[in-house]
DNA sequence: TCCGAAAGTTAGCCTAGGCTAAGAAGTGAT
DNA sequence: ATCACTTCTTAGCCTAGGCTAACTTTCGGA
C-alpha cells in the first residue's frame, strides 16, 4: 500500500496538445449538432421548428436562438426566411441524423451499464458530443454482445 | 420492418432545458479541470507548473495561459507570484485530485469496453467532465463485477 | 558582470454564446 | 379592418477563451 500509486510519467506534450485541440473541436461542433438534432425533433413532432420553441427547450432566450441560427445558417445547416419557420439543409439533415443516432447509442449503452434513465439522457447530452467512432463502435459491440448473452 | 421507428414524443420542454443548462454548467467547470489537473501534474513530475509548458501542453499561446491563470486565481484555485510558479490552492488540490480520479476511472471504463488505450485517453478527455457521479458509480461497478467475474 | 535567450505579461483583436430591453412583424379574435 | 398578443429581430452589453505583437523580467553562460 504505497503513497504514490504510479508515477506515471506525462505523455509526450505533443500528444496532449493534439488531444486539446481535438477536444476544442468538438467543443465547437457541439452547440450546432444540439440545435439540428432539436430541429429535427420539431420538425418531426410539430411539423415546424420555431425560435421560440427552440429557446424554451434550449433554456435561453429567443434573441440568443436567432444569433445561433444565423451561425447555423451562415454555416450551411438550416434555411430560414424572416419571420417564418426553420428548415434543415440536406447538411443539416445528415447533421441532425448522425447526432439523433449517436444519442441514442449513447443513451442505451449508459443504461446497459447499469445507469438509470434519467440521468443516461442528461449525461448523453454531453458524453455524445465526446465519443469517438471508435467508441461508438465499442459501444455497439458490447450492446450486441450484452443482447447475445443475456 | 417500418419506416418510423418510434415517434417517440418530445421530452417536457422545461426538463430538456435543465438538462442543456447543466450542460452548459459543465462545459464552464471544464477548462478549469483541465487546468489544475495538468498543473497538478506537472507539479508531481517536475516539481514545479511552468507557463510555458502548460501552453505546450495544452496546445494555446502563452498569452492564453496567463489570461486563464488570471481565471483560476480570481477563483481560488491557483497562486501565483508574477513571473514565478504557479501552485495550487487547497481548492485547486481538490479539484485536480478528483478531476484525476475521474479521467483515470473513466480510461479505465473505457478500454474496459473495448476501446484501444489511445482512443480511450482522447475520449475520456471530454467525456470525464460529463458523467454524472451516478455514471461514474454505474462505472466503478461495472470494472468491479468485470474484475469479479473475468 | 552583462547580455542574450527564454519566460511571462500586456495590449488589442476576434468569435461563440449568453443576457436584457426595445422595436418590428405576423396572427387571431372581435 | 383593427387591435392586442405573440413571435422574431435588433441593438447593446457581457464573459470565456482563442490569437499576435510588443514589451518586461528572469536567468544562465561567457
């Protein structure tokens, strides 16, 4: 029972560096993967997607939900005419459907984990956003596997 | 074999924004996790946290590392002498120390699961400051049944 | 000792993503 | 058709966290 567990030594800076970075990159993509994912869920639950029902389920205000679309759509993801509703672009779409199915994955591994529900779709919300396909794929895997076995 | 596989109905609006605002709450504590872990680090390792090697390490300019110190210290997590060292506060320690705790837990989970220790690192870089400490529970759990059971 | 390189700071700039307050545009009921 | 209400936008502000360029301080070697 020693004190110092491992003293491990640092990993080379430029690995951290480079795991940063990628870090800030998802970071960036995040807040856009989160509002098409909600458009798309508008769009298929009300048939439109307004600012003012982004904004109440985002929890910020609408003149916050219009500042963002404007990045969105200077972005290529959403299409919007003034005063009218939100639409996906054929990249929003693709966008929204990788990050839906992403989500879900996330949410079904953290509750065959042994996670309760509620906190598998609050914790997702973050952790999906941080998962490599490479973890993604893990995740599948031992979903099947954990099916297969019981 | 149907085309919509669950129209399954939006979460309560209220709900769905705490779990975005918690987001964001996490996403504001993130930076200074990495921070006071890598300083503490760096301390364990080379005896001292230097300016100039947590921008290498983090992969930002130097201007960047005194403008975040400034943050942590006006936090209580770090102290500093202008052009010495950085230390840790009794804050700071505790962050870090739980910060390391959780990224090596959840390293562990990770390449318990079936990731690759490279993948594993890089994930767990984002995905430790968005478990919930019921999932980090869920984890613990599962490596110790993993560790039981073979 | 002194002087050049390395380290740290400061100034000034930028974007993302928050906010409030106020004004403009659309919509529904009378 | 109008008027009140809702929705959306605009203006102006803020913080975090990036950057470069220029300046200051420290430190080590000749």
């Amino acid at each position: 029972m020693r004190r110092t567990p491992a003293p491990r030594p640092l990993p080379p800076a430029e690995d951290q560096a480079a795991r940063f970075a990628r870090q800030r990159e998802a970071d960036r993509t995040a807040t856009a993967e989160d509002y098409v994912e909600l458009i798309a869920d508008l769009l298929r639950a009300d048939g439109e997607a307004r600012a003012v029902d982004i904004a109440r389920r985002m929890g910020v205000s609408q003149a916050t939900v219009t500042a963002t679309i404007g990045r969105l759509q200077r972005d290529g993801l959403v299409e919007t005419k003034p005063y009218r509703g939100l639409f996906l672009t054929d990249a929003g779409r693709d966008m929204a459907q990788a990050a839906k199915a992403r989500h879900e994955l996330v949410v079904r591994f953290l509750i065959a984990v042994g996670l309760d529900a509620e906190t598998a779709e609050q914790d997702a919300e973050g952790i999906e956003h941080h998962a490599s396909e490479a973890a993604l794929q893990a995740f599948e895997r031992f979903l099947a596997a954990r099916k297969a076995g019981g």
